[in-house]
C-alpha cells in the first residue's frame, strides 16, 4: 500500500484489548496503535491533560517463555539453516569483495547497555570509516552485499547474538548509539523501546519501516510499532512475525538497502 507502511489486522485487535498494568510514578510510555489513516502522524500520548501510559508488567512468556523459544529457535535455525547458509554466503561474500566476512558493530540493547551486534558484511571494508547511514544506491554496498540486504539475509548471525543473550528473536531492532542519540530527545518514551531485547526482526521491519531514518517522522513512526510491540509481547505475536519476516524475505524488499 502506497502512502506509509502497512498495518496488520492484529494491530487493531490488540489495541482492543490492552494488557492490564499497574501505574508506578516513574514508568511512562505512550500508548501506540498505528493505523493505516495516521500514516507518519507524530506521537500523542493517551490520558487526560497528555497523560501517558505506563508499560504494563510482564507476563510469564516475556519473563522466561520468551528466552527458552529463543534458544529453542535459534538452535534449530542454525542447525538445519546455517549450517549450509552461512559458509555458502561467506563463500560468495569473499569472492565478490576483499574483507572479512562478518561485520561487527557495537548496538543499543535492552536497558540501553550496548553490546557487539554480528552480521554479513554488505559493504566494502573500510575499517576506520566512522557511523554513516546506508542510503539508496549507496556506493558503499557491494554486489552480494545488495542481494542480502534486500532478503534480510545479512542478519542471520545475529542467532549468534540470541544464543549469547543480547537479543531475541523478535524484538525492536537494536539501534547504534549514534542514531539513538539524534532522536532520543525528540521523540517522546523513545527510550522505553529498550525495555525488552532487541530483535533479529520486528514489528516495524515487517511493516514496511526500513532503510534510511534522518528525519523525526520517519523514526517516529518507526518507534510507534516498537512501543506497540513492548506492549503486547505475546508467544503468538512472536509466531506471526517470524511468518511475515519469512514471507517478506521471499519477496525481496525494495526498502531495504
């Protein structure tokens, strides 16, 4: 759908039905239920006078469920998965460009403590060049570089990283400091996308919310669908977006580069 990225049908289902919470005077988010006819619309807090919305406590899959399917999932991805994938995109990786294979760079995880984020290298090897965003038709991106990005393939070895614990399966995308530095004092709760694991995908990726953010609508709308998903962490939420990531994978994704 042109105009803004989609919104799936349970979107609308869970913002129906919120999860219970208890207020504290210091937990703070808004409550977010993007929409198609909001499109890049800026955040607004729900409650009287501008009140927002605390997080509500979690329940027993966020707390523990949630790591065991990680676990369970990775292992069985890497097992039947990367097992062949990886050496076969290494392979391609060193023939089409000098360089390491894996690319490794510092992230925002959860409760903003930063951690080493794992992924196929798409770009040429410049190890001293400082955080620049990937743009379209970026000179940067090599060849096979550009096929993984489009099928999301460069990001199978963050497994590593939810094997390790730095992340989850699904989950907001963890962030570089930078970027997280030029939004946080701009966009309202930004932080609180923090309050779970990053991803390896999410509900922003799988709704259309890729490649380059410069401006605040763009990461707005972006954090909208992350604080969306911190809110109803849920087993078969988790399920729909691992079939939706697979499904856009399969596509291919224009926006992703």
């Amino acid at each position: 759908m042109k105009g803004g990225p989609a919104v799936d049908r349970f979107s609308v289902r869970a913002a129906a039905e919120p999860r219970s919470f208890q207020p504290t005077a210091a937990a703070a988010s808004v409550q977010v239920m993007p929409s198609r006819s909001e499109g890049h619309a800026n955040v607004i807090p729900i409650g009287a006078a501008g009140r927002t919305l605390p997080l509500p406590e979690p329940r027993f899959y966020e707390r523990a469920g949630k790591r065991v399917f990680d676990i369970a999932f990775s292992l069985t991805f890497l097992t039947l998965v990367g097992s062949w994938l990886y050496p076969l995109v290494g392979l391609a990786i060193r023939l089409d460009s000098a360089g390491p294979v894996f690319f490794r760079q510092r992230r925002v995880g959860l409760e903003g403590k930063t951690f080493v984020c794992w992924k196929f290298r798409t770009m040429e090897h410049r190890p001293d060049a400082g955080f620049v965003q990937a743009s379209k038709g970026d000179s940067r991106i090599t060849r096979v570089g550009n096929l993984l990005r489009r099928t999301n393939l460069d990001e199978v070895p963050q497994f590593i990283n939810v094997l390790l614990g730095n992340m989850s399966v699904i989950g907001p995308r963890p962030h570089v400091a930078e970027l997280d530095a030029m939004f946080r004092d701009l966009i309202p709760a930004y932080d609180q996308r923090t309050a779970v694991k990053p991803g390896v995908s999410g509900l922003a990726q799988v709704s259309g919310c890729r490649g380059e953010t410069r401006r605040v609508r763009e990461m707005n709308h972006r954090i909208r669908f992350d604080l969306f998903y911190c809110r109803n962490v849920s087993f078969w939420l988790d399920l729909k977006l691992i079939v939706l990531t697979v499904m856009r994978a399969l596509q291919g994704d224009k926006k992703a580069y």
